[in-house]
C-alpha cells in the first residue's frame, strides 16, 4: 500500500480521533482511536520514533554510531530536531482528498483495539492495526508502513488531535522539598474514563 494522505482529526461527537488513509490507488481506510488507547499508544510510540530515529541517524553517518546508544533525552531531542527538519518540508496546505475510490475496510471507520509498532530495517515504521470485539468472530485489521518524513507527519497530526481533544496528560507537579510524598498516595490506582 503506499499512503497518498493522512488526516488525523478529533471528533468531539464521538469524543475519538479519527485517522483516515488515502492511498495512490485511491483507497481510504478509516480508524477511531479511542482515549484510552491512544494515550497508552502516544508515550509508545514517541519512544520507538526516537529509538528509531537514532538507528537510523547512525547508520546513516559512523560519527553518529554514539547517539544510537545515548540516553533517552538524547534520542528524543535528535528525534524532535529530524520531525522539525521534516514538518519544514512538509505539505499540510493540500487538502485531503474527500471522495474515496474504494473503502477496503468499510464506510464504518474500524475501531482500534490493538496496534503494533515495529521500526523496519529500511527505515520504515510498520503499524499494524486490529479491530478484536467481543462477539465478532471476525477480526478486522490492515498494517502499513511508514516512511520516515510520513511517520513524523502522522506524530505531528496526532499531537494536534490530541490538543484539540484535550485529552494530553499533565504531568503532575513534583511535591516541594517541605512537603512529605506519600507512598501509599503514589501507589494508588488512576482511572481515565
């Protein structure tokens, strides 16, 4: 499959981000991220992007070979530098295409339940994407591969979603140096939803 366009969007009416994939052969595939999984996805796959991004900034140049084993705020400030270097480029003025060919998977956009990440030895990023509901004895599902410039493309569109849904975590203040942190406190259970 190679991917023409991606449209992450936020629908406050079904309170879930909507991805839809336009393909050169005129396809459109169409997936709902629920809260839950794409905050539990967004740390994810910040990490393997960097992890990634540092591989592949090492074999491109030997003198790099240190950043693919440097600390994680290392890989994540090179992998910040390349998105930047790559979002410049980038053509987000081109309308997505509205009017899809061909809906492989359905007008009903699938409902994510599980993905897969895995950073390819070409530099690619591969997603696999699976709709697993109970009842359904029939699981629904595609993968794709992303090039680097379209795998920083989808990060900076699904950050966008997740600012205008307000769904972003924030992390909580360090307790100041008078106050006591409670480890009964910290050990307690945070529900989402």
């Amino acid at each position: 499959m190679n991917i023409h366009q991606l449209s992450v969007t936020y629908s406050s009416e079904q309170d879930r981000i909507l991805l839809r994939v336009n393909t050169t052969a005129g396809e459109e595939l169409r997936l709902w991220f629920t809260r839950r999984l794409t905050l539990g996805l967004w740390p994810l796959l910040n990490k393997v992007v960097a992890e990634h991004v540092a591989r592949q900034e090492a074999v491109k140049s030997p003198g790099a070979a240190a950043v693919a084993s440097a600390d994680d705020e290392t890989k994540k400030m090179l992998a910040e530098f390349k998105k930047e270097e790559t979002l410049q480029q980038a053509d987000f003025k081109t309308p997505y295409k509205e009017k899809p060919a061909v809906l492989p998977l359905g007008a009903e956009p699938l409902l994510v339940t599980e993905i897969n990440v895995s950073p390819l030895p070409t530099g690619q990023l591969q997603l696999g994407f699976s709709e697993k509901l109970p009842g359904v004895p029939n699981a629904r599902g595609f993968q794709m591969a992303l090039e680097p410039q379209m795998t920083h493309g989808f990060v900076h569109l699904l950050d966008k979603a997740l600012v205008t849904a307000q769904w972003q975590v924030v992390a909580a203040p360090a307790p100041a140096a008078s106050e006591d942190p409670s480890p009964v406190a910290a050990d307690k259970p945070k529900y989402l939803n």
